[in-house]
C-alpha cells in the first residue's frame, strides 16, 4: 500500500471534476479514480453522463453551448491545473471501518484520509440496438430538462416511453417546446402518482399508447428517428408508430453496488448525506446523482462536488492529528 492519501475522489462527471479542483486549490493533491471503459460494469463512459450528451445548452457561461465531453475536458483539464491527479480504473472495493479509509482499484489498494463518493447514476434505458445508435446522433435522450429545447424537438412530435412520474414529468415539460407529445408505455394504466396523471390527461397536447413496448427505434440509416416499431403486449402485433424523438423515462440507477453496506442508503440504493454532503461515514463525504435523484442537473452535481470538497477540507482541518 502506498502512502496515505488526504482526498481520495470516487467517480468522475461533474461533481467529481469539481471536487478535484476546489480540493486541489485547498492543497490538498486529491487522487480521482475515474471509471474504465469497461462493459461489464454497465454504466456510462468517464466523464459521466455528459460524456454521451450532445449540446449542453443550459450550463451557465457558455451562451452557444457546448458539447457535453467538451465540457467535461475542460473541468478535468482545469482540476489537473491545479495538481489534482487522475487514475483510470474501477473502486470495486471500500473499507471504512478505520481510518485510513482504504478503497481497492482492481488489485491496487489506495489508503485515504477522507474520501469523496460521486459516482453518478446512470439512465435505464430500453436495452435494444437502435437506441443505443441513436443516442448518438441526440435524436434519443434520457432527460428532457438537458435536451428537450434542442431544434430537432422543437415544434416536433416526440414520444416518451415509461409509465412513472418521471415519464410525466418528462412529457409535461417537453410540451413547452414539442407540438405534440406521446406516452408509451407497456401496460394500460400508469404508476405514476394520481395528481401527475390527472395533470398529463389534462394537457392538450399529451397523448397515450397502452400495451406498447419499444422493440426498435427508426430510423438508424438516417441517424435520425423517424418512428418506432412498438409491440402489441395483448396479442403480440408489431406497427410502426410515427415519431421525430425519443424520450426514455424509465428511471435511474445510482452507481453505489461498491458502497452497500458501507454506507447508508436509500431504498432506490442513492447515498444518504446530511449537514451538505455528510454520509453516514464521518470523513466520507457524497456529491452528485449518487445523492441527487430530483434534479439531476450537471449544474447541480457540481456545486455538490464543490460542497463535498469544502466539507472535506474543514473535516480534515478539524481531524489533523
């Protein structure tokens, strides 16, 4: 085992960026184990979720926009400036039952003073081919809040498969910019709470789809949607269904299998924080869609990140022994 560590940050994205630098211009060199391009693991790409985002258009300071791995390398780019040190690999592994704190990247055992969870959550998505091509061209989103304004939706019909609050909310907020909006879902009822429904079926520009599942979206020569195959779920008829979007709003999944047990967790599996970014680990500190399942914004993530950050620095001022 190598030295002792004062910071080690878990996760990349946003707030992890953003605790690196704030903790790297508090002195305190921070270590940030980015996630690995590996698949088994099931979730998104260094960098989180933005890496995978087409415009950003409502991060603030950058009235054009940018592209969502461009920003994500210029906040690593601006954490290093200031001594914050990046290694590329999995934590599958935390004890924090003494200190040091010890985390484990594959076989490497890393001891830290304090640590810093922002491993981000990553979006459910259907799971077939055709999605996964189109979310590259932007034309298939998980979050109607970052992509809804984009110019391909605008004044567009656009469908959003899921049948809980979120797919609500989703669909509620993409009308402000769609002509018209649609709700698949697999079964003829929704989940969602009884007020959101009433709200949905009262906006004039909402429809619905029962008993529909999204078996492949169209078009993937074009790279663009153009519509989508759905499945009958009563008596197993395929049509195709007329669409220029995709919204998926079939929840989040937050990236904290390593801290079960470790950490108190939600019900949903979210880290809880109290006092900012608190965990229940006195000296571990949290930040970022691993906490945050309202408003998962990059906005947000980061000034969680520059909380933990700031959290962690007074702790181990307080701590120093």
């Amino acid at each position: 085992m190598s030295e002792v560590e004062n910071v080690v940050i878990v996760g990349s994205g946003p707030a992890g960026y953003t605790a690196a630098l704030y903790a790297s211009r508090a002195n305190l060199k921070p270590l940030l184990v980015e996630g690995d391009l590996d698949p088994e693991h099931h979730v998104d790409l260094p960098g989180g979720q933005l890496m995978i985002t087409t415009d950003v258009e409502n991060y603030p300071g950058f009235p054009e926009g940018i592209k969502g791995p461009e920003l994500m390398e210029r906040m690593r780019a601006q954490a290093e400036r200031f001594g914050a040190r990046v290694e590329t690999g999995w934590v599958d592994r935390v004890d924090f039952s003494a200190r040091p704190f010890r985390v484990w990247v594959g076989d490497r055992e890393i001891a830290a003073r304090a640590v810093i969870v922002a491993t981000g959550a990553a979006a459910n998505w259907i799971g077939i081919p055709s999605e996964t091509e189109l979310r590259k061209t932007g034309y298939v989103s998980a979050c109607a809040t970052c992509d809804g304004a984009l110019p391909h939706f605008r004044n567009r019909h656009v469908a959003v498969v899921g049948g809980g609050d979120s797919a609500i909310e989703e669909a509620t907020f993409l009308t402000k910019f769609a002509s018209r909006v649609s709700i698949v879902h697999r079964r003829d009822q929704l989940r969602a709470s009884k007020i959101m429904q009433e709200r949905a079926r009262q906006n004039p520009k909402i429809s619905f789809v029962w008993n529909s599942q999204v078996v492949e979206v169209l078009d993937v020569a074009k790279k663009k949607v153009t519509g989508l195959r759905l499945k009958d779920a009563l008596n197993g008829s395929t049509h195709v269904f007329e669409c220029d979007g995709l919204f998926v709003a079939i929840g989040h999944t937050p990236n904290t299998a390593a801290f079960q047990g470790r950490l108190d967790l939600d019900e949903k599996g979210y880290i809880r924080v109290r006092r900012g970014s608190c965990t229940s680990v006195e000296g571990v500190f949290a930040g970022g869609d691993c906490v945050d399942h309202v408003y998962r914004q990059a906005i947000t993530a980061a000034g969680m990140g520059c909380m933990a950050a700031i959290d962690a620095e007074r702790w181990l001022e307080a701590n120093a022994h």
